[in-house]
C-alpha cells in the first residue's frame, strides 16, 4: 500500500476513536448519578440518654445459718429451686430442745405449787402475828419465801420461751425468697451454732440491682438537667437470641468519687419477674435523662473521620454531595447529637456512603418518616416510661 495513503487514513482513524472517547466520558459522566436516601434535620427537644455497662447484684442475698447446735435431720428443698420468704428448709434432731422445754415447764409447776404454799403461810399467820399469838419472824419468813418463788417463776417462764425458741430454731426458714443454692451440709451431719457455718444462700433477684459508674462530670449534669430525681433506665443483655431489655430507675448515687477513676458508682434497680437477670451479668445500663432540651440528632453510622476531623455527606441545594465537617455531643448507639456544623432542613445521606464523592450529583429519597429520629425513638422504645 502507498504511503501516502496511510497518512491520509490516520486522520480519520483518530476521529473516529475520539468520537466513542467522547461517548463513553458521557456515560461514565451519567453512571455516577446516584439514588441516595437523605433525612431532613430537625432541631428539637429528644430524649436524651447516656449508657454505661455494668454488673447485676442480688437486691437481697442471705446466708442460711443454724442458730442452734444438733443432727440436721431433713432437707425440704432441691438446690437451686426458688423459695418462699418462710418456707422450711432444713431440721435439726429436736428430741433435745423438746427435753430441755419439757424440763422449764417441769420446774415452773414445781414452784408454782412451792409458791401455792408459802402464800398459804402467809396467809395463816398474818392473823396470829396482828392478835400477838405467832412470832412476826416466822411471818417474815414466810413472806420472803412467797417473793423469791414469785421472782423463781418470772426465770422459770423466761427458761420456757428459751427452750420454745430454741425448739423453733430447729426448723430453718427462708429469711427471704429467692433463690436457693446448693446445700453446703447434708443430712446426718452436725450443725454448730458457734461455728456460723453457711447452710445454704438464697439471693432474691426481682428486683434485682444493676451497679454502674458514670464519671463524676457525667453525674453533675445529671443533677443539673436530669427531668426526675429517679430517671427512668433499662439494661440490656446479649444472649444468644439478641439483646434482652429489662426496665427500671435509678434510685441510689454513691457520696464519694473514686479518686482513681474519678467516677460515681450508682445504681439501677431493674424489674426481673422471670428472674432471667442473674447476679454477676455484664449489662449495658441505659439512663434517660431529659427531653425537654432541643438537639439536632443524626444516626451514628452516617459519620466518618479521617485525619481532619469527622464529616458527613449532605445533598446540597443543586442535588450535589458535599462534605461537612462537624462536632458531636452526646452519643449512643441509637443516635448522636451534632453541636456544629448542621442546621435545620439540612439532608444528610444515609445511603452509599462509601461510593460517594464530594461534587457528584445525586437523586435524594427522602427517608425522615422510616429513618429520622422519631423512627429510630420508636423503633428502639426509647420513650420514657415511669416505673415505680
């Protein structure tokens, strides 16, 4: 082929390659327009939470002890089983106690009848002493006679009560409900007042207290907005099947910081009908504090951060991303406050955020009504309730 030829050919090669470049930046220019879902901000009043993590403790925890010394006789519960505040647990070989009562009521009727014949004395010679007929000493013999066996008495009835209690004592109750542990000494054995030796122990969980430890800024804004004086709470526990919820309100600040932690311990007492909580559980407490102060609240996973600070996507008024560098406040795994950087009527993305790039153009859906706060409020129940 002529050379020439060739060069006349490149020309128009170079057209027609530049022509499908022009066609695909068209489409590529096209592809970056995005669906995204936006919320619409609104500055107003939200309930405000904090959320710690905490311990579980038993409202009550007993440790059963005998309060008299024998054989334990009989076992009248299963270990682990609940129990009833009264219910017997264990007896102890009563034949001895009912001895020794038998005996204090034994010496009570002998100084009765002992007291039944000095007051006959008494009361046969004060005529012959008065006539002059019988000695005023034997009469005064008599007479203190009569008043050391009534004093006799009083100790011979207070022996019985002894012995009535003692006998009592032989049949071990719960001193709460709960639940019980495991017997510690089984029948056959010897109990030993002396020794306070444990029996069992029964801890009552409904309620049951949940002990956390807010730094002490966090309990002086407590003080300052707190709505009550009791805030309502609620905890929750992972288990294998989710998050379990469990309400109550916070009753107890401790009157001491931690000099090491300079935190507050305080303490939630947490409604457990089902005793599901169980003493010693990692929980997360989550205190209500007040929803009478307004906040601009976005959901927590719309922020990013990089080395400037954290930002977040907003579609701006030509329906094109732009960043926003901001400053939050309060923050929980539900939503956090933003003190600067948005206003009102802001959209913020919610959607592709890791596709999106500051200056694409972009089509907004609005998702206020299934994704802006007052969802998220009743989605997680996060209204308070009053729980006494």
């Amino acid at each position: 082929m002529n050379i020439r030829k060739l060069w006349f050919l490149i020309p128009l090669i170079l057209t027609f390659y530049g022509c499908n470049d022009s066609k695909e930046k068209t489409a590529t220019v096209e592809e970056k327009i995005f669906d995204v879902n936006i919320i619409t901000l609104q500055k107003k009043p939200v309930p405000l939470w904090v959320r710690y993590t905490g311990r579980t403790k038993a409202s009550n925890k007993q440790e059963v002890v005998s309060r008299v010394s024998g054989i334990l006789e009989e076992r009248y519960f299963k270990d682990g089983e609940f129990v009833k505040k009264g219910q017997k647990l264990f007896k102890i070989q009563q034949d001895e106690y009912i001895a020794a009562l038998n005996a204090a009521k034994a010496v009570l009727q002998e100084d009765q009848a002992a007291l039944q014949l000095a007051q006959a004395n008494v009361n046969r010679y004060a005529p012959l002493v008065k006539d002059g007929l019988a000695p005023r000493a034997t009469l005064e013999s008599y007479q203190a006679q009569r008043a050391k066996l009534k004093a006799s008495i009083l100790g011979d009835k207070a022996k019985i009560k002894e012995a009535e209690l003692n006998l009592s004592y032989t049949i071990i109750k719960a001193p709460t409900c709960g639940k019980v542990s495991a017997r510690r000494v089984d029948v056959g054995n010897l109990v030993n007042a002396n020794s306070s030796e444990v029996l069992t122990t029964i801890v009552k969980t409904n309620p049951i207290y949940a002990y956390f430890s807010p730094s002490q800024n966090d309990v002086m804004m407590f003080n300052k907005i707190a709505t009550s004086m009791k805030p309502y709470a609620f905890v929750e526990l992972n288990t294998p099947f989710g998050a379990k919820r469990f309400n109550g309100f916070v009753d107890f600040s401790d009157n001491v910081v931690d000099p090491l932690t300079s935190t507050i311990t305080m303490r939630a007492t947490i409604k457990n009908p089902k005793n599901e909580l169980l003493p010693g559980s990692f929980v997360y407490v989550n205190i209500f504090v007040t929803d009478k102060i307004p906040f601009i609240m976005i959901p927590p996973y719309v922020i990013m951060q990089d080395q400037l600070g954290k930002y977040i996507y907003i579609v701006d008024k030509n329906n094109k991303v732009k960043r926003v560098d901001i400053t939050t406040g309060y923050r929980t795994k539900y939503y956090a406050s933003v003190k600067s950087g948005l206003k009102d009527g802001d959209r913020v993305i919610i959607s592709s955020l890791l596709k999106i790039r500051p200056g694409n153009s972009v089509k907004a859906i609005d998702m206020t009504e299934k994704e802006g706060v007052d969802a998220i409020l009743k989605k997680y129940n996060l209204i308070p309730e009053k729980v006494e």
